[in-house]
C-alpha cells in the first residue's frame, strides 16, 4: 500500500506509535553559542595514559511521561564512566557534582576535559571547578558531534543494550536499572578495543603498568 506520509504520521500518532532508534537528542544549548573555551582535542582521541583526556556529555530518557537527566564522565584510554549523576532537572549541579566525583582524590596533571558548548559547561561555577583544579578544558563547535563520539557512542550502547530493551514501572525501577547497566558497562562488557577487558579491567592494568 502507498500511504502519503502525513497519514503514517498521523497514524502513529493516534496508536501511540513512536520510533526507538531515532530519538531526538538533547541540546543544552541556550541563547547565543559562546566562544568560552577553544577545541583542544580536536578528535585526536589517542591517548598513552588515564586521566589524560576525559569527556562528558549529557542524555535524556523519557519515563513515564517525565524526563531523567544523565550526565556522565568518560575516560578516553580506558572507556570506563568515571562518575555520573542523574536527574530529574537538567541543572547546574547535575554537573558540578559528576565533576566534583570524579577529581576528588585523582591525578590530574595535564588532564584534558572535553564537552559541547551546552551552557552548563559555560557557566562560571563549572569552569572555575576546572580552574582550580588545573584542568584543560575543550569544547567542540556547535554541531560537530563527532568531536564527543566516545560519549555519544556510550549513550549509544546504553540505549540500545538497556532503555530500548527494557520498561519501567516507576523512575526508581529505571534509576535503579541504570546504575546496574553503569556497573555492568565498567566491570562486566569486555570489549575487542580494550585487549578483551572491561573498561575498569583496562583502566587497573594502565595504572599498575
């Protein structure tokens, strides 16, 4: 059957119907795109060392009608999530508080940390964290999502390995299915890119070499 297109759309609208692979992402960008920070990593993701270069980025998942807010610190060598926090508010602290986890009680010398431009990492609290603490920051040109393809590639796998596969009675039930797949993606998922180890495996065998 040929169906004009605002037919289908209007279908899948009236059954509820909505695609799980292609799902609008979220933006923090707001207001003008500032020149706050300039491209230090520009896609060289080598790395010969932890704690050299590290990512961030932040995802939305829709629960029962109400948005969650994930907002998670990527480390380029070993692919282990450093420290993450959820949400219901995509706020400041959201942020502030990943980053807080993840310095405390860490080696940053020369440490690299690379976003977006969205306004969280534009903010002075954010940057004066990174300041203080001697850290590099890297922000990639509005659009080019490649620049951040590690942490797009992990809300990739935790999307099609965990949100798509999954349903959740209540946001507890997700936030609690969450933390279990944060969990089984630092200490349980070997990957081929990590010599067959999880990335925590990976991260211990850098630092003890």
């Amino acid at each position: 059957m040929v169906i004009n297109h605002k037919t289908v759309l209007k279908l899948m609208r009236e059954l509820g119907i909505a695609s799980k692979i292609r799902v609008k992402k979220y933006k923090s960008y707001k207001g003008q795109v500032g020149k706050i920070a300039s491209n230090v990593l520009k896609r060289d993701f080598s790395t010969t060392r932890v704690n050299e270069k590290w990512v961030t980025d932040i995802t939305e998942f829709k629960i029962d009608n109400k948005k969650i807010y994930l907002s998670p610190l990527i480390d380029l060598h070993s692919k282990s999530v450093l420290s993450y926090t959820i949400s219901t508010t995509p706020n400041l602290k959201l942020v502030t508080d990943m980053l807080n986890k993840a310095i405390k009680n860490t080696d940053l010398d020369g440490l690299i940390i690379h976003s977006d431009q969205g306004w969280h990492y534009q903010h002075k609290k954010y940057r004066g964290i990174l300041e203080n603490s001697n850290i590099i920051q890297s922000m990639s040109r509005k659009g080019n999502c490649l620049d951040n393809s590690l942490a797009e590639n992990f809300f990739s796998h935790l999307k099609s390995e965990f949100y798509y596969l999954e349903s959740f009675d209540t946001i507890d039930d997700f936030i609690r299915g969450l933390d279990e797949y944060i969990q089984y993606y630092n200490t349980e998922r070997i990957s081929s890119k990590l010599k067959g180890m999880t990335p925590v495996q990976y991260r211990n065998h850098s630092i003890a070499a």
